[in-house]
C-alpha cells in the first residue's frame, strides 16, 4: 500500500462527508437549491476521486476507456451542478454563459460516444497508442496512457474558461451588492479549483506533468471554502439561538407582567404549545401533551360548541380567532379567559399554524357581574323614587274609584230599607262596585310591579297598551300640573320586543321630565304628547315631545351622563339609566330640540321576531 492508495479515499471521503452535511441541511431548511446542489457536486467529486484511482491502477485499454468515460461523465455533472449551485446561491449571473458550460463540454463530450470509434478514441485522444509506469514521490508509481490528442479537447476546456467567467463575473455582481466577503471566499474558491484542476488535467493529458489526475485534489480549495461558510452559519445559529432565548425570556417577564399566556397550534399535527402561564390557566401540566380535542375538553360544556365554531371560522376565514370562554377549576369556582390569535397560512393558502395569547378576565367579569347588580339596584331606586313623585297622582286616582264605591254602598242601602227592595238597582249597584274595584286593583298592581326588584325579562308587547297604562299612572300627577297628556299611536303597530315594567320605568321617566320642562309655560301652552310609530326595517320608534323651551344645545350631548342634570333637586341619573334599559332591549335612545318649541325624546325598539344586531 502507497500514499496514493490513502490520499485519493481520504479526498473522496472529505467530499462525501460535507456533502452529506449540505443533503441534510438542504433537505429540512430553506432555501433549499443551493445546499442540494453543493452537495450534488461533493458526491460527484468523491466519485471523480474513486475513477482517479482505478485510472492510476489499470493498463488495460479497454477496462481504462469505460472508466476514462465515466470520469467525463462525473467531470460534466461536476461543471453543471457548481454553476448551478453558484446561480443560486450568488442569486445572480449571465444567462449566456450559463447555457454556454453544459454546451460546451456536451459537444466535447459527445466524441466519447461516436458510434463505430475504436477504444480510446474519444474526447482526451483520438486513440492511445501505449500504457506506460510513472513513478512519483516515496516510490509510488501509476500507469499513465498515451496518445494521439484530439483537437476538439479544447471545447471541455473552454467549457472550464467559460466557467470561471460566470463564476468571476457573479462574484463581482455579489460583492457589489452588498454580498460581504461571501462572494471572495466561495466564488474565489471556485475560480480555484477550474484553475487548478483544468490547468493540471491539460498539463497531463499533453504529457508535460508526469502525476495522475489530481481534480478531486483541486476540489478541497472549495471544501475548505465551504467548511468555513458552514462554519460561519452554525456560529450565526447559536448567536440566533442564544438571542432567541433571551427574546423568549424576555417575553415570557413580558407576558407574566401583563398575566398573559402565549400559545401556538400546529394544524397539520394538531399539536399545541403553550407558556406555563397558560397551561396553568387550563389546568394543564408541564409535560402534558395538548390537542385540540384535549382544550374543547378543559372547557365548560355549555361553551365548547361555540369555541369549537369560533375555531372553524378563523380557519375558514382570513379573519381573526376572538372568543370567551369558562374552565371549571377543581375547587368548583369558574375562571373565565380571554382568548385572541390569528391564523398563519403556507403558500397554497391553507391554515398552518394559529398563534394566539389567552388572558384571565375572571375578575373584569366577576366586576361586570356586580356593575350589572348595582345598576339593577339603582334601577329600582330610581323607580321607587319616581312612584315616590307619583303618590299624590295615585291617591287621587285610587280616591276615585273608593269614593264611588262608598256612594255605591250608601245607596244599596238606602234601596234595601225598601220594602220589597229594588233588587235590579242592587245588581247594577254591585256591578259598579266590582268594576271600580278592579280599576282601584289596577292601579295598586302597577304600583306593586314597578316597586319590585326584578331582572329584565323580554316578552312581546302592544307598545299602544304601555302607553295607555303610563298615561293612567302619570294623568293624575298631569291633571295636578294642568298639563295636556296625550297620547298618538299608530294604527297597527307591530308588537316589540321589552320588559313592560323597564319599559314603563324609561316612559315615566321622559313623561315625568316633559311635565317638568313645560311647568314654567302658561298653562295653555303645557303640551305633552306620547307618540308610537313604525321607524325603518323591523323597528318601532317611540317620541316623547313637549312644548317647553327646549335643551340648551351645549347640554344636548351631556343629557345621558350619570349624575349630570339640568333640575335644581335631580339626581341625574334617571336618563343615564333610561339610556341602558333601551341599549340592552337592543334599540338606541337620543333626545333632539323641535323645529318650533320645546324638545323631544325618541327610541327605538325591535319588533318582535325580528334578530337584534350584535
């Protein structure tokens, strides 16, 4: 065994080595073309050293012609697949050259496979004439054949010029760019290796260098180019790795500040990650692995349906995954989370991956929830206040009615002294007697239901029957103030959506604050009129409009602030609470001064059967 038997494995394996780190890194990173490409041509090369050996090896012309031809072959896919890899890798180059190379040499090329040629004769010789032993440094020695050159060797040759421009030329274009000191060490490595390697292959094939094929050799110079490029590119990843690390440290104090948790799922595995913020928030283990079907699971039952929906639209859609939902906690408490994120779609336009942060909202929700008891305690206030300003009205109105039915006994009795007795006097006096009874009974009932502390309960209503019975509570507290109530409902007026006594509680309330505006007036100018009417698609509109002085413009847009009022004894918080009644009946309420005097209050409702608008 000799040093060559050695040197040429060890080139082969040098290039096999770094080409199989190229295949890996170019099969699982973008982009990919360059790193397959490079390490098309090492593998190439390590066979271009396997053939420079069995060439050194064998006298015999036949067994030397099969692999003379296969070592062009190599040397061809060699040229095409670094001219490949630099016009990928460079991003640049000049076309004409890039289809002159793989011209070039196929045409030198095709002498090797000349139908009817003798053995030998191809695109080195026209046909060898002998095999002679060479002997090189520590005694080793090699067969060399020897021959008639062939002229049109010169086209591979030309092929490596043409080579070296274009790799010359990208690099230049490269470096131009802004390409660093990339373009010197790759692109001067190649330059190298044609130089190198054309110059020797020419030297031996014209016997003026007594070694054997040295190519492979050549191909170190971009091997150790390579090795430092790849060198370079892991010391980058590891500073990327290590600033990515600290980037994530820095989000996860971020997140923990803000008590967010950050989460991604991969679509395609269904698989998720989550900081330990979030699979805390979930109830979730470090180590636990999660999957769609494992989080709908977490959740309250009564919100996996329309999480799981909210799921499927963001998926189908470009727009963006917005829900709340419940997660039981072993303790039996409730923890309600806020849950945000946007999906990310490959270059077919399907889903990939969705990325998001949860956030736990248990305390903005558990305040809402009281906001809501406070408000429907006010609420209450507010109206036993307002039955409060409608006492007197009442008592008038309940005297009324007790007062005929006293004269109604007194005279039942007078016609029982007679003898015999009246008895269709005393029917029609018993009829009177219960109808003002149950008058007495509805006033009393509509003082009952609007002093109960209840919540809001929507049903269909006759908007013309509340405001019949508004008008009974507020006539007498009218008739006090010498104010004409009117009423003007339309004629078949579709029934609404409400809570009749919210409802009412908003009608006193605008009926009471007309009352109010037109008591300065002379009294044949005091006016108040309740108008009912169809407004828009699938809308009522109800007006309150009086005949007062009107709103001071400045104030027009204050009037629905809590605690802002325009009396000297108001709380100001009748229309702010007027204001949220009609919101949460899903119409809108807004006041507005008359063309002629005074001002008027209109809102909406939705008719019944008709979807309200989220």
């Amino acid at each position: 065994m000799n040093w060559m038997t050695i040197a040429w494995p060890m080139v082969a394996a040098a290039c096999l080595t770094l080409g199989m780190i190229e295949l890996n890194i170019g099969l699982w990173q973008r982009p990919r073309a360059p790193r397959l490409l490079f390490a098309l041509s090492a593998f190439t090369v390590a066979c271009v050293a396997g053939l420079e050996l069995a060439l050194m090896r064998t006298d015999v012309l036949a067994e030397w012609w099969t692999l003379m031809r296969l070592l062009d072959i190599a040397v061809g896919v060699m040229l095409v697949s670094l001219m490949a890899f630099i016009w990928t890798y460079f991003g640049n180059g000049r076309k004409w050259l890039v289809l002159a190379v793989p011209a070039l040499y196929a045409l030198g090329l095709a002498f090797d496979y000349l139908p009817g040629a003798p053995a030998g004769s191809g695109m080195t010789y026209k046909a060898v004439t002998a095999f002679r032993t060479a002997e090189t440094f520590g005694g080793a020695t090699f067969h060399v054949a020897e021959g008639v050159p062939n002229p049109w060797n010169v086209l591979p040759y030309l092929a490596v010029l043409a080579q070296i421009a274009f790799v010359t030329d990208a690099s230049v274009r490269w470096r131009h760019k802004g390409g660093g000191w990339r373009p010197v060490l790759v692109g001067g490595a190649v330059v190298f290796f044609f130089l190198c390697g054309g110059l020797q292959a020419a030297l031996v094939e014209t016997g003026l260098l007594n070694t054997p094929y040295m190519i492979s050799w050549a191909y170190l110079a971009i091997l150790i180019a390579m090795s430092i490029e790849l060198n370079a590119d892991v010391l980058a990843g590891a500073r990327l790795a290590s600033q990515l690390q600290e980037s994530e440290r820095r989000m996860d104090l971020a997140s923990a500040a803000a008590d967010l948790g950050l989460w991604t799922w991969d679509v395609g595995s269904d698989t998720f990650w989550a900081t330990s913020r979030a699979r805390a928030m979930f109830g979730f283990s470090e180590s636990e692995h999660i999957d769609r079907a494992r989080f709908l699971g977490a959740l309250h039952p009564d919100d996996r349906e329309a999480t799981n929906q909210a799921i499927e639209d963001a998926l189908a859609t470009r727009s963006g995954y917005d829900v709340e939902y419940r997660v039981p906690l072993p303790d039996s408490k409730i923890r309600w989370i806020a849950a945000r994120g946007q999906v990310e779609r490959g270059a077919r336009g399907t889903s990939t991956l969705m990325r998001g942060v949860v956030l736990d909202v248990s305390t903005r929700r558990q305040t809402e929830l009281e906001l809501q008891r406070l408000h429907s305690e006010l609420a209450h206030a507010s109206r036993v206040s307002m039955m409060g300003q409608l006492a007197l009205a009442l008592a008038h109105e309940l005297s009324q009615p007790l007062g005929a039915i006293l004269r109604n006994t007194e005279a039942a009795e007078l016609f029982l002294e007679h003898d015999p007795p009246d008895l269709d006097e005393l029917r029609a006096i018993l009829v009177d007697i219960r109808h003002d009874d149950q008058r007495a009974g509805a006033v009393i009932d509509r003082l009952r239901a609007g002093l109960k502390r209840r919540t809001i309960a929507l049903r269909p209503l006759s908007l013309s029957e509340e405001l019949a019975s508004v008008a009974a509570l507020a006539r007498g507290d009218a008739m006090a103030r010498k104010v004409a109530l009117e009423i003007d409902a339309a004629p078949d007026l579709p029934l609404v959506m409400g809570d009749p006594v919210q409802l009412q509680q908003v009608l006193l309330n605008l009926a009471l604050n007309a009352m109010d505006a037109v008591e300065q007036m002379p009294a044949a100018k005091r006016k108040v009129m309740l108008r009912a009417q169809r407004h828009g698609e699938g809308e009522v509109e109800v007006a309150v409009k009086d005949s007062g002085p009107g709103i001071a413009p400045e104030r027009l847009g204050r009037l629905f602030e809590p605690f802002f009022t325009t009396k000297a004894n108001g709380m100001g918080i009748g229309l702010a609470i007027s204001r949220t009644i009609i919101e949460a009946h899903g119409g809108r309420i807004w006041p507005e001064n008359n063309a002629d005097e005074g001002a008027t209050f209109r809102f909406t409702l939705p008719q019944a059967g008709v979807a309200r608008s989220s």
